[in-house]
C-alpha cells in the first residue's frame, strides 16, 4: 500500500488542472486455484495449482460532469505523478490555478467477515484431501458419470482507497470457493452438471462443508439432464425455484443501477415511489451480510456498503448509486461503488440482492399450477436495461403436471419483459435461499449473491423445441 505522502503527492498532480475530484484505488491481489482430477487406471491424483499475483494502482479524476480513469503496474512515485499529470491534462485542455485544500484522515472500517483459516497457508495435501471427497462423491454418483473435476478457488484481495475528499480507507477482502464438475454419458449423449459453495470466508468454509453431498448434487444434475427431453415452446405458469434470483438479478437489479438510471438508459427512470412490482414483492441489496460472497466491508470508492430497500410491496424506493452517479442525480451514494479490479473505474452494481420470503406455502405454489414450468436451475442471461428485455437460459427444469412436478426437460428459456413479470408474480414462498454468482458488467466481473424463495408467475413465455 502507498504512503500517506505519496497519495497526498499524487492527488494533488491529478488536480492540477482543475479537477473537482480526485480518487486512488490502489490493489494487491492474490489468486489461486487448485485443480484435482483421478486418474482410475493409475490410481493417482493429478491436481494442477495456477494463479498469481496481481497489483496495480488506478487514479480517477472528474471535473463537472466528466471523468477519466488511468492506472499501472508502477508505483513509484515518479510513475504515479507523471500518470496523474497526463490524465489530469487529457480531462482539461488548459492549465488551472485551482488548488483544493485537504487533509487525508484514515479511517478503519468495521470488519463484518471473520476469517477462521487463510487458505494459502495451509498445507496442500490437507487440502487435496478435502477435494478427494467431493470428487468420490461426484464420481461414484452413477455409472453413467465418466469424469469429474473438483476446483478450489482462493482470493486475497488488500485494497487502499484515497480521494480530495480527505478519505483514507484499506481493507482486506478473502474469498473461498469450491465448484464439482460432472460429466454423464449415456450413448451418443453428453451432460454436464456442476456444484459450487462461495464465501467471503478462509478455508473454514470447506471444513464445514458437506463435500460428500457438494458431489453428488453436481453428479445428479448431469444425470438428469442426460435423460431430460428438450422443452415444448409455449406461454405457460412459470415457478422458479428457491435460489434462483438470476431473474430478479438481470431483469431488476441491473435496470436499478444508477449507470442506466442517470443516462436515461432504464426502463425504471424516474418511477421511484411508484408500483412497479407485485406487492408480495420486496427486494433488497445488502452488502452488509456477515461471510456473503457478495459482500464487502467498504465498497471500491470507500464507502461503508448497506443494506438498500429497493422494492418494498411493489413499490419503488431506491437506486443502486455509486458516488459519481450520485453527482449526475444529485442523490446520495447507496455504496454501490464496485469494480473487477484496479483495472475499472468504478460505477453502481449488486451485493447480495434477493426477494424477501413471502406467505405462500411452498407445495401450494406447485399444487396451484396444473400445466407449466418448474425451473430448478437458470445458467445465466442478459437484459435490455432501456427496454426491459431479457432472456434466460433454464439449465434444467421440470414440467408440471396436475399440480405435480413430473418429467425433467432441458434446452428451455425464459424470454419477457421486466416490467410485466414483476407484476405477474403472484406467489412468493416461505423459503428464502441464497446462490452465489460472478456478476460480468462495464467496470469488470465481481461476485454477487442472489437470492429468493420459491416464486410463481401467472404466465410467461417459455422457449423450447
């Protein structure tokens, strides 16, 4: 991390020609991922370990309602001095004799993660050992399964954040995750399924972890998928399964942003206090959660992260605001700052955002629909954040029938707009249930939670064969 000096040296270059704001984002990260695969007719393990270190420092600097970001691998003080005068000249084609005064106060932010274990200091056969076990687990699910792959992921992140508002904060973000990787086959038919279990936690999550059933759930999706039918195209009831708040994340949160919001740029522009869900729908982000994957102690520009009501009974209360949107909207910053790395300016994105549970009985839910979709499982997909369109990929699903869940099918997907399915929820369960997810936007890719009961929509497209 740089010295109070340097940071007050650099602030001030990156002023100098007139800037309003100036901001230092400083990071040491250190990344790795451990592979483990069994070779059966060898009896051996082979286990492949990658990553590194990553550190670079960026500098922001706004005037009026312009902004320009640069950064570098090179900290000296020379370095960072001549970066910030270039950028500062790039922003504003003149020489200015504005100088700001100020004094740079550090503050250290509450920590709300506890870390037990910091993964990299642990002996690599111990943790081998707990890979073996999900891999077992996966591997001896079937005779259909032909391989399986487990990956341990370990991130320790240090950041330093310093502006011309006399802020000076650090914080250290740890992060572990694990995902199980099987592959069915049965014939001329290949499947893939997956598991994974995300924390901002050390090595501790793995320990408690059931690694046995971690296997054997990401075993159990590839069978099924492999004996799935492909899914009919129609307009049909949809429920969603709990955890599965992908849909809210991209055809809600996204649109909630302030990056869309203060452009013009989201089909939500100017509602806020007006209905624009159903009201047995709340919705939430809260970065505050203690361990979430999603969470932080300060967001990328400093700011202490909160808990933000967005939705409350189908009323719109808040934005996702970050400090520069804040300016634009002349609202104030909700922590929402974030950024993939030193390689990003920051802007508005998600923490952890889910629906909160409901009063419907969960088996009602499914009893209340007598021909439609239950979607155990979205992969992923995207929205017109202007428009409201999005589009979803349903990994694995399963029609229902009679009020019944019945036969798997595969090859589905979920296409609306999201002002109307916000409405068109008319059941939320009891149950809420969270899922973590990378999150991949302008300002670089970040872990988010989502998170939901099991939901019904009275009716929604459905794509299919």
């Amino acid at each position: 991390m740089l010295a109070k000096e340097t940071l007050k040296k650099v602030l001030d270059a990156a002023l100098s020609t007139g800037g309003d704001f100036a901001e230092i984002f400083v990071e040491d990260r250190l990344e790795k991922t451990l592979s483990y695969d069994y070779v059966e007719s060898k009896s051996r393990a082979i286990y492949i370990t990658n990553g590194g270190q990553y550190y670079g420092v960026g500098i922001r600097i706004c005037k009026d309602f312009k902004s320009i970001y640069a950064y570098t691998t090179d900290d000296t003080l020379e370095s960072l001095l001549s970066i910030a005068k270039k950028a500062a000249v790039a922003l504003n084609k003149f020489e200015a004799s504005q100088s700001l005064n100020f004094n740079l106060i550090e503050t250290i932010p509450t920590n709300v993660h506890p870390i037990l274990k910091v993964s990299h200091d642990l002996d690599l056969h111990y943790k081998i050992s707990k890979l073996h076990k999900a891999y077992k687990a996966a591997q001896e699910y079937s005779s259909e399964i032909v391989s399986a792959m487990v990956k341990l992921g370990e991130s320790d992140q240090k950041v330093q954040i310093a502006n011309s508002n006399g802020l000076l904060v650090c914080d250290r973000r740890i992060q572990t995750e694990i995902t199980v990787y099987s592959t069915a086959e049965n014939g001329s038919d290949k499947q893939y399924g997956s598991n994974s279990i995300r924390s901002s936690a050390g090595f501790e999550l793995i320990e408690n972890s059931d690694l046995t059933q971690l296997g054997r759930h990401a075993s159990e999706n590839a069978i099924t998928l492999l004996h799935a039918d492909y899914c009919k195209a129609g307009k049909m009831p949809v429920v969603i399964a709990s955890g599965m708040g992908t849909i809210f994340h991209e055809a809600c949160g996204h649109p909630l942003e302030a990056d869309s919001i203060a452009k013009g740029n989201s089909v939500f522009c100017g509602k806020l206090g007006e209905k624009i869900a159903n009201e047995k729908i709340t919705l939430i982000d809260d970065g505050t959660i203690p361990n979430a994957w999603g969470s932080t102690n300060i967001d990328d520009e400093g700011q202490p992260t909160q808990r933000n009501v967005l939705i409350e009974k189908g009323v719109l209360k808040s934005y996702l605001i970050d400090t520069w949107n804040a300016k634009q909207m002349n609202m104030a910053s909700t922590g929402s700052g974030r950024r993939g790395s030193y390689h990003y300016a920051p802007t508005s994105r998600m923490t952890n955002t889910y629906v909160m549970a409901g009063e419907d009985e969960d088996d009602e839910i499914i009893k209340s629909v007598e021909h439609g979709l239950y979607v155990k499982n979205i992969r992923g997909g995207s929205v017109n954040s202007l428009t409201g369109a999005f589009n979803f990929a349903v990994s694995l699903g399963y029609m229902i029938r009679d009020g019944e869940i019945s036969e798997s099918v595969k090859g589905a997907s979920l296409i609306g707009m999201a002002s109307k399915v916000l409405m068109d929820v008319d059941m939320v369960g009891k149950n809420l249930v969270f899922a973590n997810r990378i999150c991949s936007s302008i300002s670089g890719s970040i872990p988010v939670t989502v998170g939901q009961p099991i939901i019904r929509i009275k009716e929604l497209t459905v794509g299919g064969r």
